[in-house]
C-alpha cells in the first residue's frame, strides 16, 4: 500500500489501512511522515482525554469503563450501583480510541503490551479501537510517537482519544501536555499525606480520581488530596477551633476568576463494577465545556503543537548537524571527555565549531 | 526514533485456564525485543483477529490446551485472512496431539512448540518467519 493509500484508507473508515498507518507513524518511516502530512489538516476535532496514575491503580480497567459508559450509556449506568443524575444524551462522544502506553525494556528494547487483558469488554464493538504502544525509550509516561499516533485517531474520526500512561509515579508529566483533560488515578493506601503534597504529577490533573473506593482507607486518600488542592485552589472554609467557628477566606474571587477557574473534582470509582463512572464521565464533560468556554482549548492546543515542533526541531537540527560532522570527531570527544581531558561544555564547543569549520 | 519491532499477539482461545506457558513465552519474546501484545484468557477466533488487527501485528501465537485447536485454529487463520492479515505469521503452543502437527502446518501454521521447546526455537523460527515477509 502507497503512503496515499494509507491516509485516504484512513478517512475512508478503513481499518487496516489505519492499523497501518499507526505502525509506519510509530516508526517513524518516510511513508507514516508523508501520510501524517496528509492527514494533518483533518486533526484538531478529537478531545484528548490523559489517563495517569501509579502502577496497579486501575488506569485500564477505569478507561475500559469509560469507554464502555460512553458507548453504551444505558447499560454502563445500570451495570453501576449509582445513577447518574442525567448524562447529557445528546453530547454523547460516538467513537472511541485507546491508546495504551506500556514501557520497554531498557536491556532488550522489547515489551509487555498488557491493557487489552483490562478491556475484553471492548471487543467486537466496532466503534472503539484499541492500540498499544511501547515506551521505546521515551521517559515522560508516553512514548514520543504517542502524539502523532493520536493524530491519526483524531483524523480518522474518532472523538474522543483515551490516553492512557506507563504506570507513572511523580514526573512522568508528558500525558499533560498532549491531553485537553488529565485524570489523574489514585488509589487508597499508596503514600501518606507527604506524596500529596509534592511536585508533580497532583498539579497536573483537571480531574482527581480516588479507584478502588471500596477498600478501606479511601477517606484518608481523599482527604489528603484535598487537602492539597485547597492549598494550589483555595476555596472558603468553615471548620471548628476549640469549639468555635472560624472562617478562612478563598482567594479573592473577582468576576473574571470565578469562570476561568477550574478546580479539579475529587471522584471515587470502583472500576471493576462501574461505579462513579458517570460521574467521572460528567466531570470529563464538564471540563470540555469549561475550555471551550475560557479559551483553554486553543491555548492547551497551541501548547501541544508548539511543544511537538520543538521536538521535532531539535531531532532534525541535532540529526543534520551529527550527519554533516567529519568521521570520528564525535567519537574523539566523547574519548576526551572520558579521560578528562575536556569538559561537557569544552565538547560541545568544540563540536559545535568544528562543525561550522566544515560548512 | 526510527526503528522496525517484530509485534506479537499472544492469546489464549477457548475455555482452558492454563496461562502460565503462554505467560513465559510472552516474556521469552519480551527478552528476545519484540513488543508482545498479551490478551489474556478465554478469547474468541473473533477477539484474536480483531486485536491483531488494530494492533498490526506480524505474529500471533495461540496458546491452547483444551483440545480444540482444530477448531480454533482454522477459524483464527480464516478471520485475519478475512480481514486482509494474510501476511500474520501464527504460531501454536500447548497440547497439541502428534497426528496434528501435519494438519496444522498445512493450514499454514508456521510452529507447534509444546512443552519443553526451548525459547530459541521459536524465537529464531519466528524472525525468520517475519523477516522473510518482510524481504
């Protein structure tokens, strides 16, 4: 098949041609670049929808509910022991894409691609695809070919791209930068009240959830979730102090800030048995309306394409520049600096000189 | 990054619930860098077929241990040609009885590794399989 082929396969619904399609833009051969080309203008309709957390939350089996809640509306809230309070029927995404990321042997470059075990319930239904991916060295939480794969998910209609993450634990931040909305999964008994305070991966998400809510201890969790939210999205707060009430004020809320605002809302969810997922999935919604309605998903979108063409500006300066210097004289350096002779810095003037030496 | 993975599918079709040898080859594969896709129990032919599709793989393996594999087998085979998969290499592990092994490389069926194989042997058979697709 010709790379023309591929991407008119590809917005003509066929499902082969884009399986394809994901391959050649996974690896990065000439015929993926020419198709994301052409397949580029037709990008940008899809909500991007990050799923990240620690290993062993429950990230794939939360993102199998989700799509099933969104497939089929009626059975996944059934399925539940909650009801949703109406989900918006109309605003139902119609078609579904996972993409899974899981990590690659840092020894072997190979890997265990495992999320499809979470999302047997997906199978046969032909408006969800399921893809997954390998880290293939990337250590943000996504593989670096994760954004263009979503594109070509994007481009072939699918509305609604679940992203989910390696198993993540504090920095693996990258899913924020490529996802309009990033949940952010939990689970009781994973770290004291210290892990929700730090840096990281908590500041990233639009919407927390707390999986596994039925085990014990899932107060704790949450409340020390909040407790660090309160903190980055201070909200008026009663509580009593040697028995009297005392009050302490949120941060000013002027006109402006209570609609750009967006506090993150704190979710349970059991995933095994569907319950809070059409909560989870209104909150999914409700943070759709909120960029669309403070211009946070223009700016999220030029975020991401910028962040991409730095990228991909540094891959094609660094890769011109490595194949225009002499035979060895990277080598040569790279020996220098090992018997300290030259610095890091000394070496990289001394390549970056050398090379305009030659042009 | 610009690089070519051997992609594996590995399954386990029908009712048996016996994982542990499709779990090691998995890893064997893993270990041999190859990016294994692992499904998990009691898959349907359609299940396989459509998870090799979406996921483009060049190989899938079929664990079975039931007894069934002239019925499953047949069926895989038939549904990833259906879907255009016809260049999908498919292996076979479990218990397979001596009469079949013929049948079943005459469905196209490129190995039979039962208990006991050792993890090069498929590893290389597979390569070969796949690079010589691929050529």
């Amino acid at each position: 098949m010709t790379e023309i082929a591929l991407a008119q396969g590809v917005l003509a619904g066929d499902r082969l041609a884009l399986a394809r399609t994901l391959s050649q833009v996974e690896n990065g051969t000439a015929e993926g670049k020419s198709a994301l080309s052409e397949l580029f203008p037709y990008t940008g309709k899809a909500h991007l929808v990050g799923v990240t957390g620690a290993s062993g939350t429950g990230k794939s089996s939360l993102v199998n509910q989700l799509a099933l809640y969104y497939r089929q509306p009626a059975k996944g809230a059934s399925m539940s022991a909650e009801r949703a309070s109406g989900p918006p029927k109309k605003a139902e995404p119609r078609r579904i894409a996972i993409v899974a990321v899981d990590p690659t042997s840092p020894f072997t470059g190979g890997a265990i691609l495992g999320d499809r075990i979470r999302m047997r319930d997906l199978a046969g239904d032909p408006g969800v695809f399921i893809r997954s991916m390998a880290t293939r060295g990337s250590l943000g939480g996504i593989a670096s070919a994760t954004a263009a794969v979503v594109q070509v998910l994007d481009a072939a209609g699918y509305d609604l791209i679940l992203i989910e993450t390696v198993g993540a634990g504090q920095s693996e931040v990258d899913i924020a930068r490529l996802a309009h909305t990033t949940i952010v999964v939990e689970a009781p008994g994973l770290g004291d009240d210290i892990q929700a305070i730090k840096a990281g991966i908590l500041e990233i998400a639009d919407v927390l959830v707390v999986n596994k809510a039925d085990l014990p201890g899932v107060e704790n969790t949450e409340r020390a979730l909040r407790g660090s939210l309160n903190l980055a999205h201070p909200l008026p707060h009663r509580f009593m102090h040697h028995g009297k009430l005392e009050m302490v004020p949120g941060q000013p809320i002027t006109p402006d800030a209570s609609e750009t605002l967006w506090v993150p809302p704190i979710l349970r969810t059991v995933a095994l048995d569907g319950t809070g997922i059409p909560k989870l999935a209104e909150a999914i919604a409700n943070h759709r309306t909120h960029l669309d309605a403070t211009g946070g998903w223009e700016q999220r979108e030029r975020g991401r394409l910028q962040t991409e063409l730095d990228l991909l500006l540094q891959n094609t300066l660094v890769e011109g520049f490595r194949a225009r210097l002499p035979a060895g004289a990277y080598e040569q350096v790279l020996e220098d600096m090992q018997e300290r002779r030259i610095s890091p810095f000394q070496a990289v003037e001394k390549l970056v000189d050398g090379a305009g030496a030659v042009q | 990054m610009s690089e070519q993975k051997i992609r594996v599918l590995i399954a386990k079709p029908g009712l048996d619930g016996h994982d542990r040898g499709a779990k090691v080859v998995a890893r064997a594969l893993r270990d041999a860098g190859m990016e294994v896709i692992y499904t998990g129990l009691r898959q349907t032919p359609e299940m396989i077929a459509e998870a090799a599709l979406q996921e483009d793989v060049d190989v899938v393996g079929l664990s079975i241990l039931s007894g069934a594999h002239m019925a499953l087998v047949p069926r895989v085979l038939e549904l990833l040609k259906a879907n255009g998969q016809e260049r999908v290499k498919v292996f076979l592990g479990g218990i397979v009885p001596d009469e079949d092994v013929p049948l079943l490389l005459k469905m196209g069926v490129i190995g039979i590794y039962g208990p006991g194989t050792l993890s090069d042997t498929y590893v290389n058979d597979i390569r070969k399989a796949v690079m010589a697709t691929n050529a």
